[in-house]
C-alpha cells in the first residue's frame, strides 16, 4: 500500500529496460493472456500511444504508474485520496507527458446548497445500481449523502439544474421518476449513464 511516486518510475523504467526478470518472465507478463491484461499490468492504447500500465485504488490510497515503450516514457502518481479526479489526472497527466492534446475538464458548479427536506424525504433509500452493489442515500442537516456499498457517506452537492455532484467520484447524480418511485442516474464525467431502481426506502 506505501510507496512513493519515484519508486514507480524506477518499476517503470525496469520495464523500459527489462531490468529485474529473466527475458522469458517479462515475455509472460506482458503478453496479452485475455481481455488486454498481462500478469498484473494492463496492455492498451492511450492517445494513440501503446501503454502498459496499473492502478490501484482503495481508501486512503491511490496510485497510477503507465509505461509507454515506443516513447520511452514512464508516467505516475500516488496520492492518499479516493476521487474521481485521479480518473482526470491519468488522462490529463499522460497527454502532457506525450504532448498530446489534453481533453477539457469541466468542474461542475457545486456550491454547498442546502437541499428542502420536502424534496429529500422521497429521494432517500437504497437503489441498485448493478445486481449486488447499492447506493444509499440518507438526509441529514439539510444534506443529501451518497454511500456505496463498502464505502463512506460523502455529501451530494446540489446543482443549479437540480442535480447533485458526487466529488468523490467525479460523477453527476439525477433523480428521475419511475413507476416504483424515483430512480437513480449516476452520470460518469464522460456522459455515460447507468440508471439504479430504489429497492427498500
């Protein structure tokens, strides 16, 4: 769980230069054996530019190193948050590094704006938003919070077109309504949309 940016690049550049391994251990561990993975690294293309490359999440700890072997490049980071914004910074950070361009970032207005008790009460509940994984939503002091399964409550921040901003993840969050009630649309920062169905009030 402990390390320090540095010390990823120096694992970076042992896979720049096939230092540490036997030829035939880094030939199995870079080798596609399914789904764009090796053994432990993932083999794909970012800005057009062939990457191998980890991160690794969990609360209190965020890391990122990303090999580019035709650009003899190493790119990482360590951090100790959990946000949606290192999803920013992998892309960001990366087209600085290969001088490619960078994609906008838009930081949502989201002023800590109290939310009427009137509009909570039928928001709050469990909603599911894959089989086995819920959002739970609870109001408290004018707040609403968001709580995924195995994580901890973290506010949602009203919106002035009345949807809320989930920081930790860099996500939008909107409620619309369904047949059983409100349902949940969790909106990543790339436009896509899941719908979760509340299961239990």
């Amino acid at each position: 769980l402990y390390s320090t940016a540095g010390d990823l690049v120096k694992w970076g550049e042992a896979i720049l230069d096939r230092k540490l391994l036997s030829e035939g251990s880094w030939q199995a561990m870079l080798a596609d054996h399914g789904d764009g993975r090796g053994y432990g690294v993932g083999l794909y293309t970012r800005h057009g530019h062939e990457a191998i490359g980890h991160d690794g999440v969990i609360n209190g700890y965020t890391a990122f190193v990303e090999v580019y072997p035709d650009d003899r490049t190493v790119v990482a980071y360590a951090g100790n948050i959990r946000a949606g914004a290192f999803g920013i910074m992998q892309s960001v950070a990366t087209a600085v590094a290969l001088r490619e361009p960078a994609e906008d970032v838009v930081v949502p207005d989201d002023e800590d704006r109290p939310v009427q008790r009137e509009q909570a009460e039928s928001l709050v509940g469990r909603y599911e938003l894959f089989p086995g994984f819920y959002l739970d939503i609870r109001y408290e002091g004018e707040r609403l919070y968001l709580t995924g399964s195995g994580g901890y409550p973290t506010v949602l921040s009203s919106l002035p077109n009345g949807d809320f901003f989930y920081r930790s993840m860099y996500a939008s969050i909107r409620f619309d309504s369904g047949e059983g009630g409100p349902v949940l649309v969790w909106i990543d920062r790339r436009g896509q949309e899941y719908e979760a169905q509340k299961v239990l009030n």
